[in-house]
C-alpha cells in the first residue's frame, strides 16, 4: 500500500483514478479547495486548503508519498491562455515547493506533448514550464505527456481517427501525427498506476506512444 496525494483529484481524470488506487488498496489524499469536499470518493481523505499556497499544501503532504499533480484548466483551449498561467503554472509551482518541502517521494506530472503544435502553443509552454519546476525542485518524478484522451464525453476526436492514420503513414507527416496522437482514458489511467506503484520501471517521460503501449 502506498499513500498518495493528489491534486485535482475530482476532476475527469483524477476521480477515475482516485477510484482505482482506493480499490486497489492505496492510501489516498485529496487535496481541494472549499466547497468541493463533497466530490471526493467515498474512503479518501479529505484535505482542504489553496492549491496556489505552498503553505497550504505542505502540512497534508507526508513524507515520501507519491504526489500526483493533477490540477489545471478542464478542456484546455487556445482561448484559455491566459487561465493557463494563472491556474495551471501558478499551481505546479506551488505543488513542486510543497512537495520538496514535505519530501515527497516521488512527483508524478500530466504534462502535455511537447511537439510544437501552433494553436496550443501557450498550453505546452505553460506545461514545460510546469516540468522544470519539477526538475528545479531536484524531485524524483515521472512526467506523462498525452495529447489528447479520449473517453466518455470526449468521443468527438475519434472522427479524426482515419485521418490520423493516414497521416502516419506519410514520411512527411509522420512523426507529428505520432507525437500528437490520441490516447484512451483506460491508457492514461494504466499509465498512471504504473508511475505511482512501479516508476522504477518506467522512462522519467512517457509520451504518447509510451502511454499507448499500456492497450485500450
């Protein structure tokens, strides 16, 4: 059993996950703002308090859990730009102070494809930023760069999926298509438990073809 602190644990990723690890019998720590207690899973515990405050945070994060940094901006658009920085940078670089502080065992960070993109262009320079907070903050991490998940309520990407397809089998377009492709929901949530309960396994960064070997 391990303990698990999580950030942005009530939102679509993260209560999927938060259910997971309970039933696999894992510790686990939502942290929240006031006024959400009421969305955590039943058996987690509750943590209350300014995800933008390291001083916040620390007091809930024990010593040598896994801190999963789930917290930013739901359905990341280029109109959001400025919501980037105010909430997703502003709260990875209070997670990464706490957690150094706390001595946090290990980071885990969903980060974004880096592959330069053009319309989402400030969304991953906010999310590279975000990473080398973590790296500043000398934390044993696992960074997990998706492009975009597909799961219940975020089927329409799949309308794509042909087009996808034909452009990684073009030499030209190849390694974009690759880099930017889509992943399921059940890949990032293997993905996920696989970082927090054997990254020793893992590369320190697992982009989407790494996320897509973990099956449907």
């Amino acid at each position: 059993m391990k303990t698990i602190f999580l950030t942005g644990g009530t939102g679509y990723i993260g209560i999927r996950l938060t259910r997971l690890l309970l039933q696999r019998g894992h510790r686990v720590i939502l942290f929240v703002r006031p006024g959400s207690e009421s969305k955590v899973p039943s058996g987690a515990v509750v943590a209350v308090g300014n995800p933008f405050d390291p001083e916040s945070l620390r007091p809930h994060i024990p010593e040598a859990c896994v801190f999963v940094q789930l917290l930013g901006v739901p359905h990341p658009s280029p109109r959001k730009r400025d919501l980037f920085y105010k909430i997703d940078l502003k709260s990875i670089k209070a997670s990464t102070e706490a957690a150094k502080q706390a001595k946090a065992g290990h980071f885990v960070y969903v980060s974004v494809a880096q592959e330069p993109s053009g319309i989402m262009r400030d969304y991953q320079q906010v999310r590279a930023q975000g990473e080398q907070s973590v790296l500043a903050g000398n934390l044993p991490h696992t960074f997990i760069r998706p492009w975009y998940v597909v799961g219940p309520g975020h089927w329409w990407p799949m309308l794509l999926w042909p087009l996808y397809k034909f452009l990684e089998m073009l030499p030209a377009t190849r390694r974009k298509a690759k880099a930017l492709g889509l992943v399921s929901l059940g890949q990032m949530l293997k993905a996920l438990l696989a970082a927090i309960e054997q990254p020793e396994d893992l590369k320190e960064v697992l982009d989407v073809s790494e996320i897509r070997k973990f099956g449907v």
